[in-house]
C-alpha cells in the first residue's frame, strides 16, 4: 500500500502542475489575443479618424472654392 499511496500522490500532483501549467498557458494565451484585437481596434479607430478628417478638410475646400468661383 505505501508505493500505490506514493505513485497516487506523485500522479495527482504531476496532473495538478500539469492542469495549473495549462491554466496558465491558456490566461496567457487569452491575453495575447485580446490585446491584440485591441491593438487592431485602435489602428482602425485612427485610420477612420483621419479619414473623417481628410473628409472635413474636403468639404471646406470644396466649400471655398465654390464660394469664389460664385463670386
């Protein structure tokens, strides 16, 4: 009974920081992800921020130069 206790012992924890090891890998892994769609998340933000602003620039150029050409 003393080696089977030994063996059951040594084989719960070897599946025990074996299970924390995959936790961990996987919160890791997780986190990877998220901050990587974060990151594509904020390039597109800025990209259709300056498109807006390249759009606003447009129009008051436009906006100007009809005026002058009415005139």
């Amino acid at each position: 009974l003393g080696l089977y206790a030994e063996t059951l012992v040594l084989t719960v924890a070897i599946m025990g920081a074996v299970s924390a090891g995959d936790a961990v890998r996987a919160r890791e892994e997780t986190r990877r992800t998220r901050a990587a769609a974060q990151s594509r998340l904020l390039a597109m933000e800025r990209r259709q921020a300056a498109q807006a602003e390249r759009a606003a620039i447009a129009r008051e150029l436009h906006d100007m130069i009809a005026h002058s050409v009415s005139m």
